[in-house]
C-alpha cells in the first residue's frame, strides 16, 4: 500500500506548520482534512493556511467548495483521493492535515461511503415523508430493513433515518451491510499518525481561546457579513460550524461580540474534547506532547525519527 503520513489532533495544536515542515523535511504535499475549510471565503473562521504559513509548499483541499453546498463524507473521499494519488503519481509524500476524523478514517480507508447526494430525487421525496408523516413511521420501516442502524438512531435524528432509508432505495444495501463490508476490507493507504497534543488540558484551553481571539481580530464578523451579502441562506451548513454561527447571531442583534466570543471558546473546547476522544481509538498515533508553548524544531526530529523507522526518506 502507498505510503501516507497523517498531521492529528485538537484544533489549536499547531497541526498546520507541523505538516509543512513534514512536507518540506519529506519531499510532500499537504492534503487538507477538515470540513470547513473546504469552503470558499470563510480562510479567518476556519483558520485555514495563509500563503506565508504554507511557505510555498502545495496545499489541496482548501477552498474548493461553495459555501451553499454541503459536502457529504462520500464527496470529500472522491476529491481528496484524486489529490492524494496525483501526488504519489509525481513521486511525492501525501501528508493528510486536520481534525474530521471521520474524513481521513474514510480517506484512508478507501472503501465506498454510504452517503446519498444532497437534493437528489430519492432525498428530496424521502424528506417530504419525513414532514408528512413524521419521523417515527420512517424509522418504522427502516426498522424492517435495517433493525440493527434503527435501533442506534432516536427518532429525532432524521437526518440519519432520511440516509439510511436512502442508501437502501439507491443501492438496495443496508448501512450496516455496508459498514460490515467495508471494515473487513484492508486500507487503501498504509498511514504513519502523527499526533499533536497539550500535555496540560488548561494549556490547550488557552490556545483555543487565544485562537478565537485572533479569530475576531482578523474580522470573523466581517467574515460573516461578507458572506451574506454574497447571497449565503443563514441556514446554510457552513454558516452552522462553530463561529459562523454565534457570529450570525451578532449580525442578527441576537447576542453581543463579547458573548459570542464566550460561546466560540467553550464550543471550541468541547469540539476539542470530541476530536480527542475520536483519534484515542487508534492506537497507531504517535503522540507529540507540547508543554505550555510548542516547541516545533524538537518535534518535527521527534516526527522525522518515526517516519524514519517506518521507512520514509
């Protein structure tokens, strides 16, 4: 299997210039892998690179999207992994950036994704089932095709019931068919994870919110607005993520910029807390642990010692 490297771990820890100086220490490329910068025109609310901070090296996956859209876990895998093998097919390393877990385990498995396509005619009919007769008779009959994703879901996640009742119509397999397949199936990439943490919680606490600070001086409610008058609905999913969405209510005379900013931190940390208890299941990272400020030149011989091993160059 080709080789890639995988840059993980909470928001805030510095995963963006470790993967460059990875890239520029092996010869790579960065691949990004997080759901919201992929959006186009949203760089400050989603912290993605700037042109000094990916210090020449190539970066994919980074505002190729329209903030209208909303990408399915399926979409990213089919344009993230033609990055992935244009890379390798011009002798370069792959190195995967960013915190959606669910998107690089996907990626690096390489296995088809159970997701139907946002608006299609099988998704547009299933939600008018769902707002004409109510969740509970969908989930009813997903629960005669499928008992074993029904019995996981609540019947107010209708979101889950309305994917799963369509991947069944489309491909006449269930989820957890699906799911079972794919596991057993080996990985598309053989992946080296580097992980990146805060050995003190308080210390990543801070980070973050010094990270929501820098945020709002750059002009995240500039973001938003900017975003508006360029014709964004207020409940598009982009405008949903964590910022955009306490920021739109600033804009809407809905909250104040100082409790916006309280809640941009506190969701922040308890993204981080998710992100964390996420990538602790894999026991293939290897962990970085930074004390109160990283020390990037010690981690990046660190890093360059395990890739080593695993047999980059």
């Amino acid at each position: 299997m080709p080789k890639v490297v995988c840059i993980v771990g909470p928001t805030a820890t510095g995963k963006t210039k470790m993967g460059v100086a990875i890239a520029q220490r092996f010869h790579g490329e960065v691949v990004s892998v997080d759901s919201m910068q992929i959006y186009r025109g949203m760089a400050v609310g989603t912290a993605a690179p700037t042109a000094e901070e990916t210090e020449g090296v190539p970066h994919h996956m980074i505002a190729v999207a329209d903030p209208a859209e909303s990408w399915s876990v399926a979409r990213y895998v089919a344009e993230a992994d033609k990055c992935v093998q244009d890379i390798l097919q011009r002798g370069k390393l792959p190195v995967l950036v960013g915190g959606t877990g669910l998107w690089l385990d996907a990626l690096i498995r390489g296995t088809g994704f159970a997701d139907g396509q946002q608006g299609t005619a099988t998704r547009q009919a299933l939600q008018k089932r769902m707002a004409d007769e109510g969740a509970a008779v969908l989930l009813d009959e997903l629960r005669q095709i499928d008992p074993e994703t029904a019995a996981r879901l609540h019947p107010k996640d209708e979101k889950r019931i309305i994917r799963a009742l369509e991947v069944w119509q489309e491909t006449g397999e269930t989820i957890t068919a699906h799911d079972r397949r794919t596991r057993s199936a080996p990985p598309r990439y053989d992946a080296v994870y580097i992980g990146l943490d805060f050995a003190n919680r308080q210390d990543l606490r801070d980070r973050i919110d010094a990270r929501v600070d820098k945020m709002v001086e750059q002009g995240l409610l500039d973001e938003v607005r900017f975003l508006l008058s360029a014709g964004l609905p207020p409940d598009a999913t982009a405008l949903q993520a964590i910022g955009y969405k306490q920021f739109l209510a600033v804009e809407r005379g809905e909250s104040t910029e100082a409790q916006a900013m309280e809640e941009v931190k506190l969701r922040s940390r308890q993204y981080a807390k998710r992100q964390l208890t996420w990538l602790r299941r894999n026991g293939a990272i290897h962990w970085l642990y930074w004390e109160k400020e990283p020390d990037f030149p010690a981690a990046l011989q660190k890093a360059t010692e395990i890739l080593t091993a695993e047999g980059l160059s």
